[in-house]
C-alpha cells in the first residue's frame, strides 16, 4: 500500500495553479529533491496523481530529445512491457496513440472509452485494455516557454469516463511538476 506522501491539506493543497501557494510547492519540491533518479521523481508524481485521484493510474511519457518519437514511459502501476512498448513510437501523423497526438500538436487528448476509440492504432487500444486502461486522458509537457516537447503526463482509469469527469485542476498541476523534473529543475536531480 502506497504512503500518504503529503497528508490531507498538502495533499488538496498541491492540485492549484503551478503560481499558487508557495508553502506547498515548496514541499513537493523538497519531496522531488529527495528523489535519486528522474524515474524515481516520476514515480513519485505519479503516486502523488493516484492518491488524489482514488482509481486513477498515472503514468508519463518522454519525448526523444528531437521531439521525433517516445523515448521511453514510466507508468509504476503497469506492468513494465506497457512502457517498453511506447519505447520508439513515432510522434507523427497518424497518431498510433495519444501521447503522441498530445505533443505534436500541444493539445490535451481524452479517450472516454478506449474499446470504442477510432482514432488511434488497433494495437494501441489491444495494449491499453491487455493491461486494463479503459479511458485516459493525456497532457503535453512542454520545456519552459514551449521551447519543445518533452513528453506527457497520463491519468487512466480502470473504466470508461465521461469528459465531464476529468479535471484540468489536476492535471495541469501534474504536468507542471512533471516539467520540472523532466528539465531538471529539481536540486539534486541527476
């Protein structure tokens, strides 16, 4: 069972803007700091994303340095050939997937029900629901300023999810500390 990284109020209190509250950012960025390894620091924002959210699974995606394919997924709660599966994808016209729709075009993309979803590859959507990924939602990270893709951060659900039900207060959050970590910005990451 995963820990209560930063107790009921930190908790409620790290899903405002990026510019919010200073006191909270400040511990996520301490609990980041803590953290060895970029994987472990997207490992931590990820369960950080399904403490919040009860149900979801969160995972993220790296861009290859020349924005040009998916390097590589850190997705903790799936088995570790979902990710090795992304690895190499192309970030291009047809999309096989939405991460790599979400970074070529710098827009949020949800599929509410994958097993009815037409827009991405059949294999795609057999891979998602071979692990159980019924609905996602996908969001761009974007380098400060967007100088460049750096890949995505994922929330997914076990069942199908109407747009209505996700949330922009959570996830644009999720993609800030997920930026930050991506680019380095963290003390004492790599």
């Amino acid at each position: 069972m995963k820990s209560n990284f930063l107790g009921n109020r930190a908790q409620a209190a790290i899903f405002r803007a990026p510019d919010g509250d200073l006191v909270e950012q400040e511990q996520v960025r301490r609990l980041l700091a803590r953290c060895e390894s970029r994987d472990e620091a997207l490992r931590l924002i990820c369960d950080l994303a399904e403490e919040t959210v009860p149900g979801a699974v969160a995972g993220v995606t790296i861009a290859q340095g020349n924005g040009s394919h998916i390097a590589t997924g850190v997705f903790p709660r799936l088995p570790q050939s979902f990710s090795d599966a992304l690895r190499l994808l192309p970030m291009t016209p047809p999309f096989i997937g939405p991460c790599a729709q979400a970074i070529c075009k710098g827009e949020i993309v949800t599929s509410t029900e994958i097993s009815t979803e037409t827009r991405f590859d059949a294999a795609w959507r057999g891979r998602c629901l071979g692990v159980g990924v019924a609905s996602l939602q996908v969001v761009p990270v974007f380098a400060h300023e967007h100088r460049g893709a750096l890949g995505t951060f994922v929330m997914a659900f076990w069942e199908p999810h109407e747009l209505a039900s996700w949330k922009p207060s959570v996830m644009t959050p999720l993609a800030h500390w997920t930026r930050m970590v991506l680019e380095g910005v963290c003390p004492r990451l790599w």
